[in-house]
C-alpha cells in the first residue's frame, strides 16, 4: 500500500500542518519539496508496476475507511487462496 498526495498545494498544507505536532519544521521539507515530490513519483511508478493500491489523499474523501477496505479486500483474498 502506497498513501500519495497528488495535489501538490495539498501536499504543502500537509507538511506545513505536521510542523505542528512534530519537532521538525515544515521550512525543513518545503525545501526539500521538488526532491519529495519526485521519491513519490518513484514510489508510485513501482507500486503500479507491482500492483499495489495507491491512496490518494487528495481524491479520498476518508484516507482510514479507504486504507481500512484495502486491508479487508487483501485478508480476504489471502482467506481464499
């Protein structure tokens, strides 16, 4: 499973959201931001290329329910082989 943010200003206002309940500051990833965004990018070419689920975070109206059906259709599945 993959969580992604495809909004890029989304993906911002998430950093800049966690500066709040972390110790590291979100100026820290904002300038990092480009070298962010293009890790994603691999990791979700890689998780098409094997078939994983991607989460988009900014199309999932809950990111918890969305992972939670995830994880019960992969149980299941494993449940049935």
């Amino acid at each position: 499973l993959v969580m992604a943010v495809s909004e890029e200003e989304r993906h911002k206002g998430m950093l800049r959201t966690r500066d709040a309940h972390s110790f590291r500051r979100a100026d820290r990833y904002l300038a990092a931001f480009p070298r962010i965004r293009a890790i994603q990018g691999g990791l979700m070419d890689r998780a098409k290329i094997a078939s994983w689920p991607i989460v988009d975070l900014s199309m999932v109206k809950s990111d918890t329910d969305r992972i939670k059906h995830l994880m019960d259709v992969a149980w299941n599945d494993h449940q049935t082989r």
